[in-house]
C-alpha cells in the first residue's frame, strides 16, 4: 500500500509485513495486514500497531483484519479480537462498529457460477 503516511518503517523487508486495501462485506473496506510468519509479533511494534489502532479508530467502514499464516485478529479501536485460525470453509465478519463491534468466524457462503 502506497500513502504519504507511511514512512520508510513500513516497508515489507523492514516491518516484516505487507499492508493491502481491499473490499471487504458490504460497504467496508479492509485494511489487510499480512504479517511474516517468522516475526508474528511485528505488527504489534508500537509504531505500527498505534497507526492500526488510528485507522480502526478514524476510519469509519474500514476494518483492519491481520493475518499470521491462517490466524486472523481484528484491529478495533477499543480492543483486538483473536479470531484463531480461519479454515478454508470460513471466512471472518465483522458487524457493526467501534466499540459496539462484533467479530466472528462463521462458514463462508456459497457463491454460484453468476458470483452471488
């Protein structure tokens, strides 16, 4: 992900993660942040993580999810959820925002040859 915000500590050999935008569930947007399996703990450096905490606090629609291998934690601005590891038949759903945000693992739906 390019932005003026981010300085030269985030670049991936650096920070040892990758940020991505992506669509997420309705209208929300997601901010994917894929971290190195080898340094599970880099996007909890403080730099880092008070930047995730500022997008998930300031970003209305946006969810910060952070994936280690198949772990997925959801960045809120209040606290973070540990979803645990997500099989290929789940996907992770966020309801609702800030504080009253609810985060869950649930089946991923079924998607036909039209894409809905």
């Amino acid at each position: 992900m390019v932005s003026a915000d981010l300085g030269p500590e985030w670049k991936p050999d650096r920070a040892k993660l990758i940020i991505r935008l992506i669509p997420a569930e309705g209208d929300r947007l997601c901010v994917a942040v894929d971290v190195d399996e080898g340094l599970a703990s880099a996007w909890q450096r403080p730099d880092i993580y008070a930047k995730l905490k500022r997008i998930a606090a300031y970003s209305a629609g946006v969810v910060v999810r952070v994936s280690i291998g198949r772990r997925r934690i959801v960045v809120l601005p209040d606290r973070d959820v540990d979803v645990g590891i997500v099989g290929d038949d789940e996907e992770v759903e966020v309801t609702g925002n800030g504080a009253l945000a609810e985060v869950r693992k649930v089946k991923r739906r079924a998607v036909d040859a039209a894409g809905h």
